[in-house]
C-alpha cells in the first residue's frame, strides 16, 4: 500500500497593492520586479525583503517597464524592455542604465 505525502506550500505577497508589470528570476534565485507608475526595479530575496532598488530615471513617465533579463554570465549587466518598444542595459548592477533602442530601434 502507497503512503500518500502532503506538501504544504505558502505563499507571501510581495510589492503589496501595486501592479506588478514585469517579473524575472536573478540567476542566484532573487527577484528582478518592475511595478506600474515607478521607474524602479526592486531586487527582492528568497526571504521575502527588497534588498536593493534601481531607478531608471532614463525610462519616460508615461512609459511602462515590461520585460526584465539579467545576464548569466555577468550578474551585473541588466537588460529592461519597455511597452513602448525602449531597450535599457546595465552594467553595473542598476547603478546607470543606457538606452540601446528607441522606440523599437536600435540607437
């Protein structure tokens, strides 16, 4: 006869009461979230805290962050894509961000 295991799973509500608009895995397991009206990427532990936040002042206020990658092979090089077809990179951990394309075009 099998014995039937139970896996308790939980779950904890991150970034509360805001829209979340783009949402990646970072390759040592944390999350890369970028949130409507805010031209920020919050880098956010396994347990749950913001460990850091990176202003892209770069991205237009009536623009929206929809796509967040980071590279495997170097951690610090981000890349963000926007839902007016603007291309970001980072290589320095968020510190500064150029653009590499306009409005679906490379610059």
């Amino acid at each position: 006869m099998k014995t039937r295991r139970q896996i308790t799973i939980s779950f904890q509500q991150l970034l509360e009461g805001r829209a979340v608009t783009a949402l990646t895995y970072g390759v040592q397991g944390e999350l890369f979230a970028a949130v409507a009206n805010e031209r920020i990427i919050y880098q956010i532990l396994q347990n749950g805290n913001i460990f850091k936040e990176m202003a892209i002042k770069e991205v237009d206020r009536e623009d929206m962050i929809s796509f967040i990658s980071q590279n495997p092979a170097d951690p610090s090089e981000i890349s963000i894509a926007t839902i007016r077809r603007n291309v970001f990179i980072g290589r320095d951990d968020g510190e500064s961000w150029t653009k590499i394309a306009n409005k679906g075009k490379t610059t």
